[in-house]
C-alpha cells in the first residue's frame, strides 16, 4: 500500500482549503497578477532571441515566430487558467497534478520546479550582475573585479584586459534583496514589482515608438527571406524553427499560479493574470521584432553578443543602450523576484502535504509569508549565484517548466472525464484538442533541449525518489488519511 502510485488529493477538500486557510495573505488583484506574469516572462530573452532567430532562421519574419510561439504557449496557458480558477491554492502544477494523476507525478514536477527556480533564479542573478556593472560603466563608476564574479568566472575589464573574481556580490545582493521583500509579504513585492515592470515595459516600448520613426522599409523586403534549401534555415521552416527558439522568452507565466492563494479573487482573476499578461508579452514581442529588423537589416545581427545595440546604432540615438541596459537590468529583478516567489509556494504546499518537514510551511506571524523557507532559500541561491562557475547563454531554457505544462495539459483531459461535472469558473476551450497541442509542443520542445538539461533532470529527479521513499511515503497526509479509513 506504502508504494501505490494512485494516491489523489481530492479536490472538493483542496477547494474548502482554499476558501477557509489564512496561512497566506489574500491581497494580489488581477492587475497584480498580471504584472507577476509580465515580470516572469520578459527578461533579456527578448533583446537577445530576437536577433538570433532573425538571423539564422526567420529574418524580419521573426515577429510571425513570436505569434506562433505565443499560440503554442498560450494551450498551456489555458489549462494553467482552468486548474487556477477551480483549485486555487499555492502549489500550481504540483498541486494539479497531485489531484489528477497522483502524489508520485506531483512529487516530481514539484521536486523538479524547485531546481527550476533555485538555478533560474541564481543564473539570472549571475547575469543581471554583469549587466548592473556594465550600466554602472556608462557612468564611470568600475567595481572591483573581486567582487564582480566567482572564482571560476572571468571578468573582462574595460581596458580589455580579462581577470578572474573572488566572489560575485552584487548577485547575491539582488538574491537577499528579493527574498526580503517576499519576507516582508507578497503585496509590498508587488508593487516592487510593479514598479520594476513599468520601468522594463516604458524602456520596450519607447524603443518600439522611436524605432518606427527609424524603419528602412527595404530592410523588410523580402518578409519572409527564401529558403536555402536546409530545413529551418528562412522560409516557413525558419519561421516555425525561429518560434520554437523564442517560445522560451514566454515561459514564466506559470510562476503566476504559484500565487494563487494569494489572490483576492482566484476563480475570476487567476485567468485574467495568466492569459492576459501572456497577451501583452505577445503584442511587445511582435512590435518589437518587427521594429528591430525593420531598422537594421537581419543579417547584421549574425554573430552579435548585443542585437539590439546594432539597431540602436542605426537610429543614433546614445541615451537608449543604457536606458535598454537598465530595461535588462529590472527585466531580471522581476524575473528573480517571481522565480524565488514561485519556488517559496511549491514547497510550502508540499510541506502543508506532510512530503516535506513542517517548518517550509510555517507562515510569520505578522506577514503571512512562508519566511523560513524564504530565508533558507536566500541562502542557497545566493551562495550558489556569488560563487557558481555559471553563466548565462541567451534565455535560460527550462526543461522542468515545460514537463509541468505537458503534466497540466494531461490533468485537464483527465479531469474532464474523471469529473466532467465540477464546476469550472475558466474552461479550457476545444478539449481534447487544446490540450493536446499543449503536450505536443512542449513535449517537441523538450525533445530539442540538448543532453545537458536532460541529465540535469534524471539526476534530480534520481535525488528526489530517495527523499520521497524515504521521508515524503512515511509522512503524507492522504496517505495517512488513507491509512484511518
């Protein structure tokens, strides 16, 4: 009985949970949860991907590759949506995949987001300390070497010369900086994140307004650049392999579900937070794009570390790579904030299921906030953030993300015929057929993902069946529950 697979979470005792528990504070509006998803999703992904897929793949058909892209995330989206309204508590697709397929499915997805967020979180703030020194150089303020990367990490100075630190602290600064703000509670981080996104989405989009002004009409002529005989490479095979590329500046608004306990009104708002800041990502992305490779010709972003500074470079306009520096800058603030956010929520879940020890699910007692698992994982992150030998390639590419959409696509089709009868506030449209599209898109994309990510995966989720047969069976509430009936 101890190692059965089918052990559920029901779902009529996860609604009345979400109703009556006041572990968590109810404070997140829809607008909030919006800026939550925006925040997640646009990093420095949309000033780097953008160019690498309009130069070896799409050229300036870059921007029908995000609207691919976007319809591919957004049937993950829509099952995200459904779960969020009708089961709205912390755990997201942990918890979601404990109610339909089992605690040992959701020991995995939430075992693996975990590693998800602490490495997402640390890599991005490995990166947002490079590009902190490299705004800080615009106005003639240098930092030591020591303190600008890990011992394994070489700094290159700005006479060109190449050293190597001691330990990164402005990485870790920014880790123990978000962590206490999700301490002192999840309203006073929305609004710093709040904050944060209208500075990153005013710097998009005035770089959107003055680059129309800046279009070489030519430049998009031919739209779509002939094939040159190799599948992906321009034609409508780039285009679709140029969406598969920047799918990956959208993921990030699953993070937005991990908050749903938080929200005022989860079965109306959870949705709204969900789908619509994956529509406002959608429309800067393809406005964004297409500025860009209407003001520089695609091909000159071939080999460029910085795309977007050679579009600036053509408009001439000097203010605007530290004003797209300092966009990166908060970009990365909100995605460290959401990602250490999000990693908080699943295990407080999985502790309030009895899979983790007690003490990640105790809440302060002032600010209802899971403080010791914050404050624990401040520490872990930021400790590998200062002295990891890491760095980041473009947008970290999330393996784990994309297994817990295909697990949440799957969940809604189980659901629908194992309980077709449950009130849904949301309903996913077109079921089965959306779903499906869901796990064929994430599961393609997870298949693209080199060996790397992969044996990141199996040796974690080899670590987490150790903790979950020797600690998480013996301690599970349903199986205890199981064990009285």
């Amino acid at each position: 009985m101890g190692f059965n697979l089918t052990f559920k979470k029901d779902i009529n005792e996860l609604q009345s949970d979400a109703a009556h528990n006041h572990d968590l504070k109810r404070t997140l509006s829809a607008w909030n949860l919006v800026a939550l998803g925006i925040g997640a999703i646009i990093g420095a992904g949309l000033f780097s991907l953008t160019g690498i897929a309009a130069a070896d793949h799409a050229g300036p058909a870059v921007s029908i590759s995000f609207v691919i892209a976007a319809v591919g995330c957004a049937f993950a989206g829509l099952c995200y949506a459904e779960f969020a309204s009708m089961i709205p508590v912390a755990g997201s697709a942990y918890t979601y995949s404990y109610a339909t397929l089992g605690e040992l499915f959701a020991w995995i997805i939430g075992w693996d987001l975990v590693l998800e967020y602490a490495v997402g979180a640390a890599t991005v703030a490995i990166s947002w300390s490079a590009y902190l020194v490299k705004f800080l150089e615009y106005f003639k303020v240098h930092l030591p070497h020591w303190m600008m990367a890990s011992p394994w990490q070489v700094v290159k100075m700005a006479d060109g010369t190449e050293v190597s630190g001691i330990i990164n602290i402005p990485a870790m600064v920014i880790v123990f900086a978000a962590s206490f703000l999700l301490i002192v509670g999840i309203q006073e981080s929305a609004r710093a994140n709040a904050i944060i996104v209208f500075l990153k989405v005013a710097v998009v989009i005035v770089f959107i307004g003055l680059g129309f002004m800046y279009i070489n009409y030519d430049n998009l002529d031919p739209f779509i650049p002939a094939n040159t005989g190799t599948f992906g490479s321009f034609g409508w095979s780039g285009i679709f392999r140029g969406a598969a590329l920047v799918f990956f500046a959208f993921i990030g608004f699953d993070a937005v579900s991990t908050a749903a306990q938080e929200a005022k009104n989860p079965q109306k708002d959870m949705p709204i937070g969900i789908l619509g800041s994956l529509a406002v990502c959608t429309v800067l992305y393809v406005l964004f794009s297409f500025v860009m490779t209407g003001v520089a010709n695609y091909t000159e972003f071939k080999g460029a570390a910085a795309p977007v500074a050679v579009a600036i470079d053509h408009m001439n306009i000097a203010w605007l790579k530290p004003a797209i520096n300092l966009a990166i800058i908060a970009g990365y603030s909100s995605v460290i904030l959401v990602m250490l956010l999000g990693q908080s929520r699943v295990f407080f879940t999985m502790s309030k299921d009895g899979l983790l020890p007690k003490l990640f699910s105790e809440s302060h007692p002032k600010y209802k906030t899971p403080w010791k698992s914050n404050l624990l994982f401040a520490v872990l992150v930021a400790v590998f953030a200062g002295l990891a030998p890491i760095t980041l390639v473009g947008e970290m590419t999330s393996i784990g993300t994309l297994f817990a959409f295909v697990m949440v696509c799957a969940g809604v089709i189980i659901l629908r015929k194992s309980d077709p009868d449950r009130p849904r506030p949301f309903k996913t449209p077109l079921v089965p057929l959306v779903p499906i599209l869901g796990i064929v898109a994430c599961t393609a994309l997870m298949l693209s993902l080199d060996l790397e990510h992969w044996a990141r995966l199996i040796i974690w989720l080899a670590i987490g069946l150790v903790v979950y047969y020797g600690y998480s069976v013996k301690n599970s509430k349903v199986r205890q529950a199981a064990r009285k009936s």
